[in-house]
C-alpha cells in the first residue's frame, strides 16, 4: 500500500511490477462534487478536499449506461452510478525525481458506454514503457451528458448539452491542481483517446474554456465536427422526453425521474437512432451556440483556439467495418450503393454527387469496389478520415502548434480478416496490451509486438516533447506534403495516402449540401 498526501486530500494506493518497472495506481479519484441531486444536468462543482485518507485501490464506477448490445459473451455490464461517476485513475512510475508528462485518456463509446476501469485502457504498461504519468477519466454519458434543457428548465441548464466535455475540463483542472504530487509535470500535459474520446478532444480544441488545461492532443479515430446545433438537439430532446412520458411542460420532471428510467428512455432512443442509420447512431452530441461551445470547433480551431497545442491525429483504414459487418440484415435496406449515398450526404455530399465517390475510390483501389467495401469506405471516410483532414487543414491556417498524421492499416484476422484495420484495433496497440484477453478477438495472437513498441513509443515521445519520432521511425510534420505515417508490420511515411479520396471530398464540399 502506498499512502500520498495531494492537494485534495491523502491518497491511498497500490503498486505492482510492469516490464521490470514498479508503478503505483490510484484508482477512483473523485475530481467533481457528486453530479446528482441538485447537480443533475448541471455543470460540475469542484470537489472539495477531504480529510483523513482515501481508499483509492479499487476503481470507481462508471457513469451511468445501458449494457453493451454486442458485448462478448459472458462479460457483465459495466457498474455504474450518478453519484461517484466523476471519478479518475492515475499510474505513476514514481512521485519523486524531474517531473514527468502527462498523458489524460478520454474513453469512448459513441458517448453513450465506457469507462476508465475498462482493462484495454489499463495504464500501468504504457507508463513503464513511456515514463509517464497515465490518467483516465470518467465522464457523464447518454442524455445526463449531452440531454439539451436550456430551452426549458432556463438559464442555469444552459450548457447541459456540453456536461461530458465540462466534467473532462474539470479534470484536467484536477490535475492542474493535483498531479505534481503524483510525479506529474502539470505544465507537459497530453490529452488522448480514441472514437468518442477523441472526438471529445476534438471538441475541446475549439472550446475557449479549454485553453491552458492541456500541451498537446492524440486523436485517434476523432472528429471536430461531431456537434449538433440548437434547434436539432431540441428535437432529440423532444423525443426523449416522450420516450419519459412527459413533454415540454412536464420536462422538470427529469430533474426527480430514477436514473434507470432515463436509461430506458435513452435505449429506445438508441434504438430509433441506430435504425435510421447505416453507419454509427450518434444519438447524443454536444451542441454548438451555447456558453461553453458558441462556434462549431473546426471554425473556432480556424480562428486560433488552441493554436499552440501540438496535434497528433490519425485513423484506422477500415473504420466503418463493424457498422456494416455487425448491423442486421434488414428486407427494407436498399442496396449498398444507395446505403453508401446516405452516409455521404450526411457528410454534406449531395447524392447526385456519390456516384463520384465510387470513381474515387475505385481509382485508388485499381477496381471498382464491392457493395459492402463501397460502404464501409464511405462510413470512414465521411465519419472519421476527412474529418480528420479537415481538422489538419484548419490547423494549417491557424499556424503554432505541430501537426503530425497517422494511417493505421494492420489488418485483423477475425472474422476471417473481414474487418480489416477496424474501429478501435489501435488500442491495445497503444496500451501495450496485445496478449490482453479483451484484446484477443481482434488480434488472435498475431498482431506484432513490433507495432505496439512502435505506437507506443511514439505517443510517449509525443507526449515527452512534441514530436513522435523515435528510433527507427523518423516522422516529420504533415505539413504541405501532407506527411503520414502508416502504420503495419513494416509501418513506413507517405505523403497523402489516398489523394484521389480526399480531392473527390474537397472538390464536393463546395458545393450545397442535400
């Protein structure tokens, strides 16, 4: 047991033996007040220090969720409350010695499901091998996280579509605050996460209250452009409110309804969404023209928010594989092309513009691409890797900060190799997990320690000063040649990788969206 006076209060932890290194963990840290009660669909309140010594051994729970629909067999739902969900975890090579960078891991889960105690995003390994010290935060989810009220319950619920990223800007507060007591550099601070969390982080890019609370950023698999603006998320609370029973003079009753009849509200909602979408139902987003989020963040990045913050940003190739492969046949589906032009034109591509897309692609592949391939190309593209060029692009006209640009393209064997460089393989790759039983449905023993060394590595370097070079992986900014590094058993640098995709998204974007 390891026992360490913080700013917040004493601390209780544990340690273990990773890679020949020792690392002390602290799990369950509460940053925030309860955010239930009172609190709820508020913005977080700073946790006040406490006395005596906390128990930080085992980790907190997790905000609450409703089960996985696709969880593995046998596995059991994640446990949650409303009360302690604002909670985070710390691995540290030591609390003495020059301070250490910081690295913050923002979970995702379509905000919607996750949680920092989730074995994937274990810390201990990637803090031996990078000499960092490891934080993962939890974050409230679903309607709790993102429900829109301002309209309704009045000023004081006037960012309570923005909850989530406000609960991650108080932790990073937190640690601010608290993480030199743990051997921590509070001024070398790298946010990063994947899916959901980086789009989180794309989010906080472009939000002013951000600035100052983070160095640099690792985005993998994010957007900047996932936000809905008001009058849309009025309409998703609309319709949860009727899934509650109530409407809007009755919406005051959310404030009192049991947390558990909100998740029952939110599964139909999840339900109705994901049956109206052909790629990855995003029922709950953060809302741009309220305090927190005044501007979309692509045009706030544009404008020189976080200018100074170096950027690393990539995507897995076969980002949309799970959505297509996994999402139930259905006699009333049309067929892949015309599934294909409705993922597009929610990207603001006019249908009678799809049909190009396919020229592109089939330009790039040497052939036309199969239905499915068709799609799942299309869903990666307009949800993850042209975001994430954007994003590069905007960076480019607000010069300060670094950029650098990723490919990930080792393939996974399941499924017989159907789901390629899918959503979310990365991860084990980066938390040096590959021999994880979490892991082993993707990686079948056969992903290559070679590639974890050299993703990790990299992010450790990032972190440490600002450039993902290492040893035998020189890795210059993205800069006017659109500078890459693809990721694979014998990763390599090229300059933008898929030309033809990317010209076809920039060329159709000036025109109408449908």
């Amino acid at each position: 047991m390891t026992c360490l006076p913080t700013p917040a209060g004493s601390v209780r932890g544990s340690s273990l033996e990773t890679d020949g290194t020792t690392i002390q963990r602290f799990l369950g840290i509460p940053y925030a007040a309860p955010p239930s009660g009172a609190n709820r669909f508020r913005p977080p309140v700073p946790v006040l220090p406490w006395t005596g010594v906390l128990d930080c051994t085992a980790p907190g729970p997790a905000a609450p969720q409703n089960p996985e629909s696709h969880a593995p067999p046998g596995s059991t739902p994640r446990a949650w409350s409303e009360e302690a969900c604002l909670n985070l975890n710390i691995w540290t090579p030591g609390t003495d010695g020059p301070a250490r960078p910081v690295m913050v891991w923002i979970h995702g889960g379509a905000y919607l499901m996750g949680a920092n105690s989730d074995a994937m995003y274990d810390g201990a390994r990637l803090a031996a091998a990078a000499g960092a010290v490891l934080v993962s935060v939890n974050y409230r989810l679903g309607a709790l996280g993102f429900l829109h009220l301002a309209d309704l319950l009045g000023p004081g619920y006037g960012d309570s579509s923005n909850l989530a990223l406000l609960d991650q800007l108080e932790a990073l507060r937190w640690v601010r605050r608290n993480i030199g007591a743990f051997g921590g550099d509070p001024h070398n601070v790298t946010i990063f996460g994947e899916s959901a969390g980086a789009a989180a982080i794309g989010t906080l890019l472009g939000m002013p209250a951000s600035e100052g609370l983070f160095r640099r950023a690792i985005m993998q698999s994010g957007t900047a452009e996932r936000y809905r603006r008001l009058e849309d998320s009025a309409g998703v609370t609309a319709a949860f409110l009727e899934l509650c029973g109530l409407d809007g003079s009755s919406a005051r009753e959310l404030l009192t309804l049991p947390v558990e009849r909100l998740l029952e509200a939110q599964a139909a909602l999840e339900q109705r969404v994901a049956a109206e979408s052909f790629a990855v139902p995003l029922p709950f987003q953060p809302t741009v023209g309220t305090p927190s989020l005044p501007v979309p963040p692509l045009e706030a990045v544009r404008n020189g928010v976080n200018r100074g913050v170096d950027l690393l940003i990539g995507t897995n190739l076969n980002e949309g594989s799970f959505a297509v492969e996994m999402r139930p046949d259905s006699a009333a589906d049309p067929g892949y092309p015309d599934r294909a032009a409705a993922v597009l034109s929610g990207a603001g591509v006019p249908p009678d513009a799809a049909p190009g897309y396919a020229e592109a692609l089939s330009g790039l592949l040497g052939r036309e691409p199969g239905g499915k391939e068709l799609l799942e190309a299309a869903i990666a593209d307009s949800l993850y890797r042209q975001p994430s060029n954007r994003l590069l692009a905007a960076r480019q006209d607000a010069p300060g900060g670094r950029n650098f640009a990723y490919l990930f393209t080792w393939r996974s064997p399941a499924m017989g190799g159907k789901l390629g460089a899918c959503h979310a393989l990365d991860i084990p790759f980066v938390f040096r997990h590959l021999d994880a039983p979490e892991a082993a449905f993707l990686t079948r023993g056969k992903a290559p320690q070679s590639l974890s060394d050299a993703m990790s590595g990299a992010w450790a370097a990032f972190a440490q000063a600002g450039t993902p070079d290492i040893k035998h992986l020189a890795w210059p900014e993205y800069g006017g040649r659109r500078n890459t590094m693809v990721f694979d058993g014998e990763s390599r640098l090229e300059a933008d990788p898929r030309r033809e995709v990317r010209e076809f998204f920039e060329a159709v974007r000036l025109l109408p969206a449908s």
